[in-house]
C-alpha cells in the first residue's frame, strides 16, 4: 500500500523522495494502517516503489499484500489522473461498502472508482465489487494489468474475459495495461475462434500521458481489422481437434450428432457462421450452437420465428449444453435474441432461408453430406455466396 496514516494524518509515500522517507524511517515515527490500525512497515528498496506493508498478513482484511506492478500501476495512474481532475485520492476506502477503491475520483458529475487488477480472483468477485458500486452511484472503472499471450490469436484466460467490454466503433474490445512501459493496449474487434483464443486488430497503444476517464482511442480503426477469410480454417481446425481430443461416446454434442444421423465431418458450412459481434456471448463454438439451432427449430418446424431459435437456445443453455461467458462489465440484456436475429439474418443472405413475414422457411430440404465428394460439392457451391456476405460483415 501507498498510504498510511501518520498522526492521524494520510501520509502518501509517492509524495516523497525516497532521501525523505529514509529520514523519517531513521526518526522511527509509527506509520498506521488506516483500515485495521496496526503498525506498519516503510519499504524502500531500489527497485520497487516505496510502500507501507503490514508485518502480518493476516493483520489486515483489506490490505492484501500487493505486487510490485500494483503498486507501480497505482502510481502511474494516480499521478495521471490527479493532473486531470482535482479530487483525486489514492486507497479510498469506502465505508458503506467495505472496500478500498485503487484510485478514486469525485468529478462535478460522477464519482469513479478505479481498481487495478493484476492478479486472477474469481469473477463473481469482480460482480460483487462492481455491483456495490453501482448501488453507491459510482462508476467502477476495471483496468487489467495481466500479461496476455498473443501471437496470430489473441488467448485469454477466462478471468481476462471477463475484462472484456464493447462499444459501437470498437465492438468488443480489452483494454490492458503495462506499468513497465507505460502504456494501456487496446484489443479491438475480438471475435473468438475457440473458448480462448480470438482473432483481433494490432492492439492501439495509448500512453498513460494521454490516458483520460473514459480513455479516448486514437486513430479508431473502421472496419475489422482483420480478414474473414482465415475463418473457415480457423472452424476446420476446431472440428479437427473435437474429433481428436473427444471421444464420441462422452461427448454430450458429438453423440448428439452421430444420434441424429449426421456426419460431424461434413456439417454444411452454413454451421458455424461468424455472428459478429454478439456471437462472442456464447463460450460454445459455432458449430455447436448453430447445429442445435438446425435440430431444436429449423429441422423441425415448416415456418419458425426468432422466438421460437430463441426458445431453443435458452433450453440448451438451461441442459447445459451451450454456456454463455461472463462479462461482469458488460449488460448482456436479451443476448439471446440479438444473436438469433443476427444468425437467421445471416441464413438469409446465404439462401438457406427464406422469410415471409416475420416466420422462416429452409429453401430446400436439409441433407448434411455425408461423404467427402459430397461435401466437396456442397463447398463449390457454398463458398461463392458466402464470400460475398463475409466480405460485407
Ligand atoms: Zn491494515
């Protein structure tokens, strides 16, 4: 921690060069934890920023032991933030809610309470805290400090998903930030190709210097950032690797398929369509759900509605067959029936359905190929209207 008490007074060690705060070691004053009241230790090595820790971690519930990326994230952005805003504290500890916001700021119209997260805890943590804030009229602002993996796909764990947020110009989107260098990277555009790994733009560096609440994103890219055409790999790889990894009789998807007669191997193409960006709610790949939306709706009925895929999605995910990912900073209001609308709209343009008025009809009987030479022709006539409407996403 950076502030402690010292004669009842808050006492900041970022407000003091570490000479000062040496003077004042060799002085042996008492520095106070402000929340549990115990005597406190003043660290100044060479490296690390000097801090305050207790001398018993179980000393205090609301201090933890930090990390030195905490305690460097906490500096940086306090010294930001207070250059744009008056009211600016560090360790605000807040009485209704027992909590203890990272940085907090009072603005004419909102209050903000910034909490850096650097390591994992679990996320119904992350709803509780935010929901506290919420109820006290504050504005949680999360900020992920964890290192992501990142090469040709962007991996994230699930605990840095839920760290994911959306906006119209940036749909969704994460925003990390790296003490060391100084700079907040912004992930724009995340449209997954497995339960962790998501295709992205290069991510937008923001240095902290020019970070704002909200931040402001430089040179907002237009379009995808990225090409649709590695999609159709990306859902052969996927299907590659279920068949290798799962055994037939313990998966609950797969049996389902080969109960039903079809070929796992040469589902028809317009299985697993990108539903960008909303699609990214649900964990399961799209094959999946998009293979139980056929078998619960489109198979079944002459004419179906958007009600009737969505009944059939909130019944999966009640039998546990489909899940949705959590995204504590996000409303996932009606979800559901954004995504349905958005597929079926999809089957439209490619001509497997049809509308007429507000119902669907398959224009032509399903046959999933059921050999090699079959999906081969199935392709051949697929791929050119759908590249057509890929390029459009
Ligand atoms: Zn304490």
């Amino acid at each position: 921690m950076l502030t402690a008490l010292l004669n009842q007074q808050v006492f900041t060690t970022i407000h003091h060069s570490r000479e000062e705060l040496r003077g004042l070691r060799r002085k042996d004053v008492s520095f106070v934890c402000p929340h549990c009241s115990s005597i406190l230790t003043m660290r100044i090595g060479s490296r690390n920023i000097p801090h305050f820790a207790h001398r018993s971690r179980a000393d205090c519930e609301l201090m933890r032991g930090e990390t030195p990326q905490h305690l460097l994230s906490k500096q940086l952005l306090y010294d930001r933030i207070s250059s744009l805003y008056n009211q600016v504290s560090l360790e605000h500890y807040i009485r209704e809610l027992k909590q203890v916001a990272d940085i907090y700021v009072k603005t004419d119209t909102a209050e903000i309470a910034i909490e850096i997260q650097c390591s994992t805890i679990p996320i119904s943590d992350i709803v509780q805290r935010t929901r506290g804030y919420h109820r006290r009229r504050i504005t949680p602002f999360w900020i992920l400090t964890q290192p992501l993996k990142s090469k040709k796909l962007l991996n994230l764990t699930s605990f840095q998903q839920a760290f994911i947020r959306y906006s119209p110009s940036l749909d969704y989107f994460l925003l990390q930030f790296l003490p060391d260098r100084s700079i907040f990277q912004l992930y724009t555009h995340l449209l997954p190709v497995s339960g962790t790994a998501f295709m992205s733009g290069a991510p937008i560096t923001i240095p902290v210097s020019e970070f704002t609440l909200p931040p402001s994103i430089p040179n907002e890219p237009v379009h995808p950032p990225y090409s649709l055409s590695k999609w159709n790999d990306f859902r052969t790889k996927w299907i590659y690797n279920k068949i290798h990894y799962n055994k037939a009789r313990t998966d609950v998807f797969l049996r389902e398929v080969y109960e039903e007669g079809d070929t796992f191997l040469y589902l028809p193409l317009y299985i697993g369509l990108p539903v960008i960006p909303h699609g990214i709610h649900i964990r399961n790949h799209e094959v999946e759900w998009q293979y139980y939306v056929w078998k619960d709706c489109l198979k079944k009925d002459r004419l179906f509605s958007v009600e009737s895929v969505c009944k059939a999605l909130n019944g999966r995910l009640i039998k546990g067959h489909i899940e949705l990912r959590s995204f504590p900073l996000l409303k996932s209001e009606e979800v559901i029936k954004i995504i349905a609308s958005g597929y079926l709209r999809l089957l439209e343009e490619v001509q497997v359905l049809r509308k007429i008025n507000d119902a669907f009809q398959l224009t032509e009987p399903w046959s999933c190929p059921d050999h090699f030479s079959a999906f081969e022709q199935h392709r051949h006539v697929f791929f050119p209207k759908r590249k057509h409407i890929l390029k459009k996403l």
